[in-house]
C-alpha cells in the first residue's frame, strides 16, 4: 500500500502504525516511490541518540533541484511554478512557469560558478521576497553551494555575526526592497556588515527598488548583466544524501544564534511529503504560503515542499496591511488561492479590522487552511476558522521547528477531525513523548509535560554549524535518548497534542523566535546599563511583548527615561533588528536573583503580565524584597 498520499483516518492510522513498527521499510518506500535519484541508497538509516549522529539513506545521489525542477519539465513545463505577487497590487504578478525556472536557475547556478562558488561554499542570501530570492536558494542547491538566508529584516550587525560564523564567500542582495509603504537599504546594510567580514569576496545585487547605491569597485557586480551572458543550461552537481543543503540561523536562549545546519536527501524527503499531506496539494492548486522565505517556513513550504510536488507556490513581497487590510483576501481571489498558510499574528491583526475586509473578497476557491508559528488562541482559530474558512476548509495548525525542517504535529485536512488550538496528532514516521520533571516518560493522557521526540525523523537538523557539541547540549541532554524541542504540551483524552509554549528563555513575538540573551547584551551596551533581563508578556496581536527591566548605572541615573528608552530599542534595532524592539522598559533598583546569580524569570513574567496572585517559592532569592518594589511600579 501507497503511503505517500494519505486519504482518510484509517489509511493515516495504517501508515502510522508501519512507520513507527518498521521506519526505515516506511521511508525507504516513500523515498524509493517518489524522487529521481542518480543511485539509491545502501542504508535507510543509522542513527545514535547520544551523541546525536544521523545518518539517513547513506549512499544515496542526488540533486534536490532536480527534483524540484527538472523531473517536472516533461509533464508540468508550461505549468506556473512561481507566482510572484509584488507589493505594489498595480504592479503586475509574475508567473514564471516551470521551464522558465529552469532556465533562471540555470543561469544564476552558472553565475554562481563563475563567482568561483563550488560545492560546499557557503552563499549568505539576503534578498527581499522577489523571485531571485528562490531562484538563489535552488541555485546554491543546483551546484551543492550552501545556502544561508538572512530574513531582510536583520540589521547589519545581525548579518554581520551570520555572514562570519558560516564564512559566507559572497552576498545575493538587492538595492533595496518594498515593504508596504516602506522601502528598506539592503544594500546600504550589506555594505556595513560587510566592513567586518573579510572573507566576502563579491556581492551580487539585484535591482528592485531602483534606489541609488554605493557598489564598490572589484567587490559589488550588478546581477542581471551577469544573467544575461550567462548559460540557461546547467549540469546539476550530483550530491551524496547527507550533504550540507542549507544553514538557517535559529535563536538560542543563551549565546549567539545557532547555524541550524539541513542536509540533501532527508529533508527532501521529509518536506515533499508533509507538504503534500498536510495540505493535500492537488494538481491545479495554486498554494500560497504568506511567510518569508528567511524562515524555515519559507525554505520548506514556499520553496521546496511545494517545487518537490509540482505545484503553483505563491510568492508575495508586501504585508497584510498594505495597501489596506484586505490584501490578503483580495490576492487569495485574485489568484484563486486553494491552500492558504498563514501566522497567528497575522490572524490577529487582520481579526482586529473590520470584518468587510474580508467579506468583500470571493474566497471560495479556499480548500484548506493552515497555521504556524506560535500556539493559536481559540478566539484566533474560531475567528480564522469562521470567516476565511467559512467552517467549510479543515484548519491545519502546524507545529515544528526550525530545527525539524519540516511539519511534525497537525492534523492533515479532511483525514484528521479538527479541534481549536489543538495540533493534534503527529504525521506518520514522528513518535511525540511527554516527559515529566524526573525525566520519565509519562504514559497517561490528559496531562502537560515537556514534548520529545524519541525516534528520528528524515527532516532533522543534522548539527549546529561548528558547534556540534552545543547541538548535542541543546537537543539531547535534557532527556537522554531523546530529542527535547524546548515546548510544553498537553495530551488529551484522545491523544490529541496541544503546545503550551516555550520552557526555556525564548520568546514568540509575531512568530518570530527571540533568544532573551542577544536583546540584553544589546541592551547591556548602553553606556548607562548596568544590567537587564527581558521576558515575554501576552499581547493581542504579537501573541507575545517583550518586556525589559533594567538597572541604570548613576550616569544614568539624573537621564530622561523616555530618552534612555528610545536609546536602548535603537541599540537594540542595531544589533538584532526592530522585531527585537521592547514594548516595556521598567527602570529598576535590582532584579530578583538566587543565590546561585541567577535571574528568577518567573518572577519577572508574572510581574509583566500583570498577575501579582502566586510568586511561589521566593525564599531561594537573595533579595525577596526587590520583588515587591518591581511590582509596584510594573508599567
Ligand atoms: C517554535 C519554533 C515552524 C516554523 C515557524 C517557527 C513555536 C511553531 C507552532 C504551533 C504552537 C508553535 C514553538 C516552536 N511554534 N508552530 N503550530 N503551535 N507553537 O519556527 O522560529 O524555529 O520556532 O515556534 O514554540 O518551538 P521557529
């Protein structure tokens, strides 16, 4: 039996049943039945928990972009592979059919080589949403160059600290990128972290914006001149199955991000097929993801998970707002949208407007709709639910990761009964567990505990570029044997998942990932800080704010706080960028700390969430009365 594509509840729990029995017959059949491969595998999989080595269908040739292209050329050439909608909805979209991508692919892999890129260099990606963005990524693909996609909304000093911890050879950027009413310098920001990596050799730069910039002399080349004169053929380099496909940078609680490092044949494998029954892709689909391909949700489910199946991927450069609040709806009409991917926050916010914005569009071409990124609350999922869904189109809440490359919790539509804020049950090939605080399995249903993984799955991240011993410490210490994702969860009475949340020091603001540690340095810098701790704290839209406390040095002391305030989110947009930004700054005398110097930050929570009701066991601190001078002057 075919389980590639699953078609009801029992068919589902049939190849759940196999996949967990007998793994490696599970996905030696999918990887045998749907990819080309120049050869197939010896092993399917060998693997050591402990000291986190994985090794999936060791032997095996192949090129990603082969799949995601070629191999589509004969049945689907003239079919839409990219549908590009711009910013400006005056500007006309793009569709730029799979021959087409071929040919752009080819071009850019020949430019690329040109560049003196080969096989396992590094190519730091820092574009705005335009179709060179994707056509990069499969290019660096096409000739085994190693991608690393900053999200164009990091600063330099962000770029900076991703381009030298991967040292990143060369830059694909553009002058400038549209966002809403915005326009944004990229180049001007490639040009300052540039001034502090001296193993960039070349930048590339596309031309979007038009916008006037500085190209230096030996360094910068403009990209389309380069296309032009080069090759719309291409020899795809033939890559072994573990082969370093992309770097992604993922925050971490401590210390600088982590270089969350994907290989070839697995996460192929893995991303086409959660793609293609998560969202049950069907040939004349036109599939629109909304977010940005600098996140992993991006990577797998704008670019490869879709290319993989043959499908129509949306790609579209602006933001929900722009130029009004019905942007979304008018381009799921406009396009016809049938699988519609979206954030919570992005639920949120559009939940907030006027419900005309969304009742003047036709979105009955809907068939599915999904979400990702944080929990979902119930008012969003009923909301979302009700009026883009019309109850009538299953909502898929996804829950991964960075780090699993791909969808591991969700129900798959019209398989998996849905139920609010739940992602319900794991896909075939992921065994989800519980572990209490003793680090035992708990068995039982109807209980909360700390969510593992206790097989491996295709689409793990295989390491931390450089560091796989902090890959090793993050991901599987906590739990011995097992893979520990930083969620709490709670199992219903059926087995149903529901994530609670991060258990350590990272916060979800608008879906975006945030490590406490980075801001506070940031914030650290400020001539008149002393120290500072940030936590999250709920807010309507963002999900989650941060909210800062922090002890002035005495220079600081006699300083207008409003001005110290709008000082440190500039430090802060600086260093990480303005998605960093607080929402809060309280100054304070001290902060609460053990014995041991550590920051209590579950005092701090509930002291920004505003629930003063049960502190807990404070007799550990060494200062317990800091706590009730913070808490009185709580903004
Ligand atoms: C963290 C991973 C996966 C792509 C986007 C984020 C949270 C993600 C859900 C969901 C509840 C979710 C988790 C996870 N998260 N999706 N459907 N329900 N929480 O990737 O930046 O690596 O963040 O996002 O806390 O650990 P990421």
């Amino acid at each position: 039996m075919s389980y590639y594509s699953i078609k009801n509840l029992e068919h589902y729990f049939k190849a759940y049943k196999k996949s967990v029995k007998d793994p490696k017959a599970f996905w030696d059949k999918i990887a045998d039945e749907n990819f080309t491969w120049y050869r197939k595998w010896d092993k399917v999989l060998e693997y050591d928990m402990q000291e986190a080595e994985f090794n999936w269908f060791d032997g095996a040739k192949l090129n990603i972009t082969k799949n995601c292209i070629d191999r589509h050329l004969a049945k689907r050439g003239d079919k839409t592979a990219i549908l590009f909608e711009p910013n400006d909805p005056k500007e006309e979209a793009q569709h730029i059919t799979y021959k087409q991508l071929y040919e752009r692919v080819a071009k850019m892999a020949n430019v690329l080589q040109e560049q003196g890129i080969t096989k396992g260099d590094r190519v730091c990606i820092y574009l705005p949403m335009i179709p060179e963005l994707a056509v990069s990524v499969l290019a660096c693909a096409r000739i085994g160059a190693v991608h690393s996609v900053v999200f164009a909304g990091f600063s330099a000093k962000a770029l900076e600290t991703r381009i030298n911890d991967s040292d990143c050879k060369i830059v694909i950027t553009a002058d400038g990128g549209f966002r809403g009413s915005k326009t944004i310098d990229l180049k001007g920001i490639v040009d300052d972290a540039l001034e502090n990596c001296p193993d960039v050799k070349s930048v590339l730069v596309v031309k979007r914006t038009n916008a006037e910039i500085t190209m230096k002399e030996g360094r910068d080349h403009w990209l389309q001149p380069l296309l032009d004169m080069a090759s719309g053929n291409h020899v795809a380099e033939i890559m072994k199955a573990e082969d370093p496909l992309f770097i992604l940078y993922t925050s971490g609680s401590t210390g600088k991000p982590k270089g969350m490092l994907h290989t070839t044949a697995g996460y192929m494998v893995y991303t086409a097929y959660t793609f293609k029954n998560v969202f049950r892709y069907e040939e004349n689909d036109v599939y629109w993801c909304t977010a940005d391909i600098g996140w992993i949700t991006g990577h797998s489910y704008i670019v490869y998970g879709p290319l993989l199946n043959g499908a129509t991927t949306v790609m579209f450069e602006g933001v929900p707002s722009y130029p009004d609040f019905g942007r979304f709806w008018e381009i799921v009409e406009k396009h016809k949208i049938t699988q519609f991917y979206t954030a919570p926050t992005a639920i949120r916010a559009l939940a907030k407007e006027n419900l005309d914005y969304v009742e003047n569009h036709d979105l009955s071409s809907l068939k599915v709709i999904g979400s990702v990124g944080e929990p979902i609350n119930e008012e969003a999922w009923h909301w979302y639910n009700d009026h883009v869904g019309k109850k009538r189109c299953p909502l898929v809440d996804t829950w991964w990761q960075t780090e699993t490359g791909g969808i591991l919790i969700s129900p798959l539509p019209f398989v998996t009964p849905t139920k609010p804020t739940y992602a319900s049950l794991p896909l075939p090939g992921v065994q989800p567990v519980l572990m209490d605080e003793l680090r035992n399995e708990i068995e039982d249903n109807q209980v909360v505990g700390s969510l593992c993984m206790k097989f491996p799955w295709p689409g793990m991240a295989r390491t931390i570029w450089g560091n796989h011993q902090r890959f090793k410490e993050t991901y599987f210490t906590a739990y011995p044997g097992k893979y520990f994702t930083g969620d709490g969860a709670l199992r219903d009475e059926v087995g149903y998942y529901r994530i609670t949340g991060r258990m350590d020091d990272v916060v979800i603001v608008s879906g975006h990932n945030l490590g406490t540690a980075p801001i506070e340095d940031a914030i650290n810098e400020h001539p008149a800080v002393a120290e500072s701790a940030i936590v999250g704290f709920p807010h309507d839209i963002k999900g989650n704010a941060l909210y800062g406390f922090v002890i002035l040095k005495e220079t600081g002391a006699g300083r207008d706080p409003n001005n110290l305030r709008k000082e440190i989110n500039e430090l802060i947009t600086d260093q990480i960028g303005p998605i960093a930004k607080l929402e809060k700054i309280q100054f304070v005398p001290g902060l609460p700390k053990t014995r041991s110097g550590k920051i209590m930050r579950r005092i701090l929570r509930k002291i920004a969430e505003g629930d003063f009701s049960n502190f807990g066991d404070i007799s550990t601190l060494l200062n317990p009365e800091i706590v009730e001078e913070i808490k009185e002057n709580r903004i």
